[in-house]
C-alpha cells in the first residue's frame, strides 16, 4: 500500500476548526448504547459506520480514557474506510464504576476487562466484513494481547498494539518486589486505596504532561473531561497494580498462543509503560511467529494517536500498511 498522503489524516493545524467542524459532523453520526456483561456489570459502545465499508476496526482504548476522546481518531479510521467499534471499560468513562470512590482506578479481575471485550464482539455483528481488525492502546494493549492469548480469534485479520502496557514503568530498584509489595498492599486495604504515588484525577500543565507534545490535542481532551466529569479517572488502586502485574506475568508466559498477525508501536520517550518489556515480549513472540514486527517511533511520547502530527501520521501510515499487508491472509 501506497504511503499516505499528509493531508489524508486530520492535522494538528487544523485541529481546533476540524473537531469543531468535519470530525464534529462524523461524530455526531455515532451510535452509542450499553450491553450487560456477563456478572452484570454496564458497559457503554460506541459504533461509527456506513453501509458502503467492507472492512472494520475495534479500538480498545487505554487507562483513564473513554471512546468520547478518540474522535479525532474515529474520524480518519471512517474515513479510511473502516467502522468503527469501541467500548469503555468497566470502572471507567461512561461505563459502570467499580467502587464507591469513582475516582479511582478498580478492576476486580484483570480477565474481567478481556471478558468485557469477547463480549462486546459478540455482541457486534462482524461476519458481514470482508476484513475485521484490532486496535489497542496502552492498557488496551495488554488486555488485547490476553483476548487473543484466551480466546483464539479467527475473524480478525491482523492487531497492532499502540504503547501497550507490556511492562509497567518504574525504578529498576522496585521491579523484584513490586509485585508481592503491591499484593500484601492490597490484601490489608479494607477497601480500594490509591496505589503508592498516585491520587485522585489531576489535569497537569501541559508543560508537565508526559502525553503528548501535541498542546492542541492535550488541552482539547483536558477540556473535554470538565465539560463531561464523569469520564473523569485518577489514579489506579492497589488492586489493579496487582491484577496488572499479574495479568503481564501471563502475557509473557502465554506468547506463543497468539495467533494472529501483530504489529506493536513502541514511543520511544514513554514514560508510563515500560519499552525494555515490550521488546522482550516481542522477541519472544517472534519465536513462534514470523509475521509479527515492532515499530519504534522515535522522539514520540505515550500517546503515539494523539502525538504532533509527524510522529501521529508515522504511526497510522505503519498501521494502515500493515493491515493492508494482511487483508487477505
């Protein structure tokens, strides 16, 4: 497939006139709704579609975020011609809170949230497409990576992995007993407690974010939580550091069982997930799988969908080939 032109996705130039203007007006032919998992919890979807694209897309988005802020990324998806399906995760945006303090990050079982997402397929109808596809961002990523590790897909033709959350970044000096420290941390809590270092939801300066060094698109999706607070998320409990860590234990030891074709896109001045792990993870799912690559996008920060522009644009032209490397595989 062709490189893209830069014009063909939204531009940071253009954005404020654009989510104001053209991605507005797709937006606003959305479809949103709620289904009941299967321990009854709510979930909040979103769709985008048009009865001329033969081919699809779920995003899964990331920690903190809901389908709400990719708008911007629904659009050049749409129109590129995919539908779009997404979904909140339980415990945040617009889907069921988990704990009587809203704000904070809960999560029973991590399988709950690769549950979540078998169950949204289902509830899709996908077979009609000619080609199906998986998109996944941060903590989406990991729970992407176990959806295909559980439940062996078939109807999708190829997945790519945007920052996911192969490891968890922190100081080398924690890292051996991270895990049984977070564990005992949580089972003497009576009830979900902030994680060491974090707190309730905090909007930082741009200045200080460790996002994006797109100010157009971080201070839109800032705005965006005050005018909608009940997207609004602060940091992760105790709990979920443990079911997280867990969770990535099982990734590692369970690479071999994915079965599609993967693409992983690594920023290169992440400072939330850890870069080291997802290579490791990648080198050891190349054992098993010679249709897997990993990208670095370099000098680009966590939000590689919601980057500057050049960094922004790198990332969907890789993707875009490499689905269309695999449309018909």
């Amino acid at each position: 497939m062709p490189q893209l032109s830069p014009y063909s996705l939204s531009q940071e130039s253009e954005f404020e006139q654009s989510i104001c203007g053209n991605i507005f007006k797709v937006w606003q032919q959305r479809q949103e709704g709620e289904f009941s998992t299967t321990d009854g919890k709510r979930i909040a979807w979103c769709k985008l579609t048009n009865s001329q694209h033969t081919k699809a897309i779920v995003v899964v988005n990331g920690r903190v975020e809901s389908y709400w802020k990719y708008q911007e990324l629904f659009f050049d998806l749409y129109n590129q011609g995919f539908d779009v399906y997404s979904f909140d995760h339980r415990g945040q945006g617009l889907s069921e809170r988990l704990t009587s303090n809203k704000d904070i990050g809960y999560v029973d079982k991590f399988d709950d949230y690769v549950h979540d997402l078998a169950c949204l397929i289902d509830h899709f109808s996908l077979e009609d497409y000619q080609s199906r596809y998986l998109l996944a961002h941060s903590m989406g990523g990991a729970i992407t990576t176990r959806y295909l590790q559980e439940y062996q897909p078939q109807q999708f033709k190829a997945v790519a992995l945007t920052a996911p959350m192969m490891g968890i970044e922190m100081p080398s000096y924690l890292a051996p007993i991270a895990k049984p420290l977070i564990y005992l941390m949580s089972k003497l809590a009576r009830e979900p407690q902030y994680a060491p270092g974090h707190k309730a939801y905090y909007a930082k300066p741009f200045a200080d974010n460790p996002l994006t060094q797109s100010a157009g698109r971080y201070h839109w999706f800032r705005d965006l939580y005050e005018e909608m607070p009940q997207l609004k998320l602060g940091g992760p409990s105790t709990h979920w550091v443990w079911q997280s860590l867990d969770a990535i234990q099982d990734i590692y030891a369970d690479a071999e069982d994915i079965s599609l074709p993967l693409l992983m896109l690594q920023a290169s001045e992440d400072k939330i997930v850890s870069n080291s792990a997802q290579i490791r993870f990648m080198r050891r799912l190349a054992r098993t799988r010679k249709d897997c690559a990993l990208k670095i996008v370099y000098r680009a920060r966590h939000e590689l969908l919601f980057e500057q522009d050049s960094y922004r644009q790198e990332t969907l032209d890789t993707i875009f080939t490499f689905f269309e490397n695999h449309s018909t595989s």
